[in-house]
C-alpha cells in the first residue's frame, strides 16, 4: 500500500485482538511499527515474527501502560515521531449492575479506555501540530452509541472516546491532521476472557451460533481509514457482524 509505505504507526495494545491484528496489516503495507501493550513478551515474538517476514521495515516496542502518564511520554520518547496513533487499548471488567461494580474496575476502565486514551493523545499531537500532519485512529465501540444494562462503565468509556474523537475534529479543523473512530460490534479477540476475568467457557459463550467479526476485519477497515487520500477523513464508522444489529441484538443460529 503506496500510501502507507514508510509510515511510523505506533499501536496500542498491539499484544493482542485487533492491535495485533493491525500490527500484521501495517507490516504488510510496509509501515515502520511502533508496539505498546503492557504484555512485552508478546510484543518482541510479534516483533521477531514481522522483522522475518517484512525486513524493510522497522519495528520497535514499548512496555506501555497506558494508565501512566510518565510511562506514555516515555514511550514517545523512545518511539520518536508518530504519522500514525492507533488508539487501541481498552477493556472491559465484567457485566454487572452499577452498584455491584468495584472501586477497582471503574478505575480500570476508565483510566484505560479513557484516561490512557487521553494521554497518547497529548503525547502525540504536539509533534503532528508541529510537523501539519498525522492520523489519530481511535477504537471505539458501538457500546459507546448504545448504552446497555449492566454496561454502564464500559459504556460510558466509550461514549467518552466518542465525545474526544469530535472536539478534537474541532481542535485540529485547521490543521492537515486527521481523526477518525472505528466503533466495532462483536468482535472475536481476547476482549471477553479479560471481561470474565479468564472464564473461557462464558467467552466463548458470547460468540456461540454466530460467526463475528475478527482482529483482522477490524484491522483491514483501519488500513482502509489509514489509508485514504490526505484530504479525506473517515469521521467515523460503525462495524457488525452480518447477524448484529445493534448493541445487544445478535442473531444466533440454533
Ligand atoms: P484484547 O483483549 O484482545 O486486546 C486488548 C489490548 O489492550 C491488549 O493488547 C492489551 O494488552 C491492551 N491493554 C489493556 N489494558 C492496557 C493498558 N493499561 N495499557 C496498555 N495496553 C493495554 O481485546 P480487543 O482486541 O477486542 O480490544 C481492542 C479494543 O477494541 C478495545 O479498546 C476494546 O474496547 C475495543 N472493542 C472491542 C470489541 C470486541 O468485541 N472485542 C468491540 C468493540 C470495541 P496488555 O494486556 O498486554 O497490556
Ligand atoms: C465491545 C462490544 O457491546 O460487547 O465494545 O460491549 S460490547
């Protein structure tokens, strides 16, 4: 891909699902990588895997939380400049009323999905201001749209993705730096394990009589978004399964 060629695209949460996935269609598309997840040795054996396979390349990784902010700036440090952010990171703990959610969950959904968010963005904007160019893709969620019962945390973290993707469209109007959202459905990653904190069985029960979407039709529709013509940004879409409809209606087979 012409216009992804060169291109340093630094992912978070590259250790897994749809940042993982991204990390192999960059690579394909001969961008430079930049991966982040806190998991470092998933990040190196997808590193070495990529290096064989596309060595023109650049890879470098980074132990990343991104909850921390002096651990994002030095991430950025380490990464030098970034054409393109892949807002990935996120995650949900459980599927609970609100009252029944710990202190310690609502942190970390927050300060990942929203706060770790909000901290690459700082991280990197000043150097695409600077430079005029430079593509911020966050992964948001449909759940962000569409608020259902016992996801109120979850969901309003990505209302909030949301909310940032569109004041900073006015924020960067003047500027050639583009953003974009990319609210999947059901998407078949890790998401779920880490909601049931590792209950395989009740994760694999969410995809059951239905075939959702992947990693990598997730990570083909950001190449799609990365890779328009510098004057046309895709705002925002919204992807399903063929069986979903919305949030919580999904057609199983019996
Ligand atoms: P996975 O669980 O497979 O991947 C999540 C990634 O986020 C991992 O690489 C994990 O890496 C990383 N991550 C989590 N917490 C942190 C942290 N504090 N600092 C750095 N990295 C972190 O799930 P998905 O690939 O499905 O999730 C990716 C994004 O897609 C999330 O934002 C999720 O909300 C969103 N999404 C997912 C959907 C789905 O159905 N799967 C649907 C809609 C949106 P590590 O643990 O190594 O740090
Ligand atoms: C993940 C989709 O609706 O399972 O963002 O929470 S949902």
């Amino acid at each position: 891909n012409q216009r992804l060629q060169g291109k340093n695209v630094l992912i978070t949460g590259a250790s897994s699902g749809i940042g993982e996935a991204c990390a192999r269609h960059f690579a394909q598309a001969g961008s430079n990588l930049m991966l982040a997840a806190r998991r470092q040795e998933r990040l190196s054996s997808l590193k070495q895997e990529l290096e064989a396979k596309h060595p023109a390349i650049k890879i470098s990784t980074f132990e990343l939380d991104v909850r921390v902010k002096a651990k994002v700036d030095a991430a950025i440090e380490h990464f030098g400049p970034v054409d393109i952010l892949i807002n990935n990171a996120g995650l949900v703990i459980g599927l609970d009323k609100l009252e029944d959610i710990t202190e310690d969950s609502v942190d970390t959904m927050i300060d990942t999905n929203v706060k770790g968010l909000v901290f690459m963005t700082q991280a990197v904007l000043p150097g695409m201001r600077q430079r005029n160019r430079g593509h911020i893709i966050n992964v948001g969620s449909v759940a962000g749209q569409q608020a259902y019962k016992n996801g109120t945390i979850y969901c309003a973290s990505k209302a909030a993705v949301a909310s940032i993707t569109r004041a900073l469209m006015h924020e960067t109007i003047d500027t050639a730096i583009r953003i974009s959202e990319i609210n999947p459905g059901l998407v078949e990653t890790e998401f779920s394990v880490v909601r049931f904190r590792g209950d395989k069985n009740r994760a694999d029960s969410v995809y059951q009589g239905v075939v959702p979407l992947n990693g990598d039709d997730i990570a083909e529709i950001i190449i799609f978004t990365a890779s328009r013509p510098e004057h046309v940004n895709i705002a925002e879409m919204l992807v399903f399964p063929t069986n979903q409809a919305d949030a919580t209606t999904v057609y199983r087979k019996p």
